[in-house]
C-alpha cells in the first residue's frame, strides 16, 4: 500500500469542489486515512514548494497556496500516487483528458484546484510535512476486499 498527499486548494475549497475531489478518489477506491482543513502558513507553504523556489511562478504560487484555506488530506491504496496522480490530470487544465478533476473543472495552470504528490520520495516528505503520526488513521474498511 501507498500514502500520497492531496491538498484541495483555495480555489477547490472556495467553488465548493472539496467533496467532488474527495468523492472521485473515494469512488475509484482509494482510502482517506488522513483529512483536515486548515490556513497554510508562508512558511509550510515555502517549506512544500521548496523544488519550485526561483521559478517565474514561484511567488505567485505562494501567494495563492496561503490566500485561503485548503483541505489537505492522505490518501492511501495500491499504486497510489500514480492513481491520484492520473485521476488529477496534467498540471495545465487545458491538456487535462476529460474525466479528470482538472479537465473537467479547471481553465488555468495558477488556478487547478488540487495537488497531489508526485512521486515515492515527495509523497514521504509531504505527509511527514503536513501531518503528525497521531493524525493518521490505519484502518480495514470492509469494502476493501472487493477493490483488491
Ligand atoms: P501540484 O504539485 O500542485 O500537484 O501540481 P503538479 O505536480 O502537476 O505541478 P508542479 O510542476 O509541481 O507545479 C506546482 C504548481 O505550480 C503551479 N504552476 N504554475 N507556469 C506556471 O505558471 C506554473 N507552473 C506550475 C501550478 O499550480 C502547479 O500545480
Ligand atoms: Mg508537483
């Protein structure tokens, strides 16, 4: 089993798109272990997009990660990163395939209501960064059987 890291981003939270991010990756059979809502401090903000430090969008990114809150959760299955990951879509909302959450909701690469970890490595740091170990819950569903 994987743990990835998706945030619902100010503007996911602000158009009332929390519950359709949260029930798309509940439909496809991924599992919510970890979920809260929350401001993002300039320092978690700086701290998660570190990589993206001295970019053109770097300022503007953080700006927009920290203008409103966000509901950050962990999500947990088999492959999960590159589930959530393809469920998401392609970072710029106008190459995302229809039938993904940015293809089917979002116009604009500064504006595409979720993140999800992109790999084993930042999946690790991002929910160590955004989550204490009390705050996760390890639990057997039992429809769980019938999704493996
Ligand atoms: P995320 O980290 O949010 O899941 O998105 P991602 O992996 O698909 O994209 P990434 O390359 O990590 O970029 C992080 C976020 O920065 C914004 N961005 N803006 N050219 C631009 O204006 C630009 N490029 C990236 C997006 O909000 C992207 O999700
Ligand atoms: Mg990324």
């Amino acid at each position: 089993m994987e743990r990835t890291l998706v945030i619902v981003k100010p503007d996911g939270v602000q158009r009332g798109l929390t519950g359709e991010v949260i029930s798309r990756l509940e439909r496809r059979g991924l599992k919510v272990v970890a979920l809260k809502m929350m401001n993002v401090s300039r320092e978690l903000a700086e701290q998660h997009y570190a990589v993206h430090k001295g970019k053109p969008f770097y300022d503007g990114l953080i700006d927009y990660i920290t203008s409103s809150p966000v509901v950050v959760m962990i999500v947990e299955g088999k492959n999960a990163i590159k589930a959530v990951r393809n469920t998401v879509g392609a970072t710029n909302p106008v190459d995302a395939a229809p039938g993904t959450i940015r293809g089917d909701f979002a116009m604009d690469i500064g504006r595409n209501i979720v993140h999800a970890s992109d790999g084993p490595e930042t999946a690790a740091f991002e929910t160590s960064l955004w989550f204490s170990e009390d705050e996760i819950c390890a639990y057997t569903r039992n429809t769980d059987t019938w999704i493996y």
